[in-house]
C-alpha cells in the first residue's frame, strides 16, 4: 500500500546571492530507510525539472521513503534568465571535486574563485550533510539523458528505464556537484538531462516514476505505477 501524501516538513535550506530563499520539502516517512533528494533546477536557464518536483510533492510515496525536494536552487538565474547565479557563478562547476579555477565571473562555466564559495552551493552541502541521501537525482537540460557514473550507475539505470530514457554512463566533471558526491561522500548521486522546452505533463510523469525507480533501485521493491 502506499503511504499517503504527507508533507513532514518545510524548510530554508539557504539564500541566493541575492538573497532570494532556496526552499526545500521533505515528504513521505522521515523515518524511512531510503532517503532521496530532488533539485529541480541548478542553472536557471534549465528548469524543466521544477514540474516534475510538483508532479512529486502531490503523489503518493511508496513506504520507506524520505523524500526531499528543492525545485530551485539557483532563483537568482531564474530570475535574470542565465545559468549562472546572481554573481556570474556556474553553481555546478562550484563544489569542491576536481575543482579549478577558470574565466571570469560571466563566463558560462565560471566555477568561482575557490568550491564553496556561492551561498547556493553551500546551501546544497548543508542540506546534503543534513539528509545524507542515498540517492540524488540533480535536473538539468538539453541533452536528453541520463548521465551516471560510479556508484551511481545501478541508480541512473533505473531511473533511464523506468522514464524511457538513454542511459549515458560517463565519468563526471570538474566540479560538479555529482562528482563531488560520488568521490568525496561516497553517496549514489546522478543527472537527469532533460529534453529541451518545457515538459508535458504526462513526460512529468514518467520522470517522477524515473525518481521511484531510482530511489527504490537496489531495495528489492519494485517502483509503483503513477497514474
């Protein structure tokens, strides 16, 4: 039977470097054994992935699963309509993994003068320090699969099954935060490269039993249908 929808928490997880706040869900059993989190949205020009946190933040959870969302975490790109933050930072090329410097603030991969260094990346940190998820799946767009590697592979297989998706295993890059997650804390951690234009909602769907599928992956429980 699945649990019903019930939202366990809401939080700040951090601001913008325009202060604007980076929100976060937490859903389905706090308690659970499977805990799995959700970013919508890194670069604000690539934010499909915030309609299939709502399909998300709405449907039933199978038992066992702590469900952590946070739809946008780059709101000051959104707001100016750029990938980069609001100090012309690329938040995915922020964290510490392979990190080296390059450019200039602008730049479309610009990772900051040192990891950490933007509110929003250090936001994602403490969240993940605080969750310690077993799986994340971070959104982005154009490409139109799903990119894993390391011990995120088995999790990246059955998301791209479950949404009828090309599976890409391919080592990470610097600075990203996937890399970082894979070496440094050893947590299974991949992306989602969304098609380009926005989702219908029926495509929400299958990406949201993609994250099932994922979270479920490795536990012996099969992903149950969405309607």
């Amino acid at each position: 039977m699945l649990a019903p929808l019930a939202i366990a928490a809401v939080l700040i997880a951090g601001h913008s470097a325009q202060g604007r706040p980076i929100v976060a869900h937490q859903l389905g059993d706090p308690a659970g054994a499977q805990r799995v989190l959700v970013v919508g949205c890194i670069h604000g020009t690539e934010c499909a992935g915030v309609r299939v946190v709502r399909v998300l933040r709405r449907m039933p959870l199978p038992p066992g699963i702590d469900l952590w969302l946070v739809p946008d975490l780059d709101p000051d790109g959104v707001a100016h309509g750029t990938r980069l933050n609001g100090r012309g930072v690329d938040l995915n090329r922020n964290f510490p993994a392979g990190w080296r410097p390059r450019g200039r603030p602008g730049d479309l991969q610009y990772p900051g003068p040192r990891p950490f260094s933007e509110p929003e990346s250090r936001a994602a940190r403490r969240l993940i320090d605080q969750v310690r998820p077993d799986v994340t799946i971070w959104y982005h767009q154009h490409m139109d699969l799903v990119w894993a590697w390391g011990p995120s592979r088995a999790a990246g297989a059955a998301y791209a099954h479950a949404a009828g998706m090309r599976f890409a295993p391919m080592r990470w890059l610097a600075g990203t935060a996937p890399h970082w997650q894979n070496t440094a804390l050893k947590q299974r951690s991949f992306v989602v490269e969304l098609p380009a234009g926005t989702l219908s909602a029926a495509a929400a769907r299958r990406q949201a039993r993609g994250v099932l599928a994922a979270a479920t992956s490795g536990t012996g429980r099969a992903a149950p249908p969405i309607a």
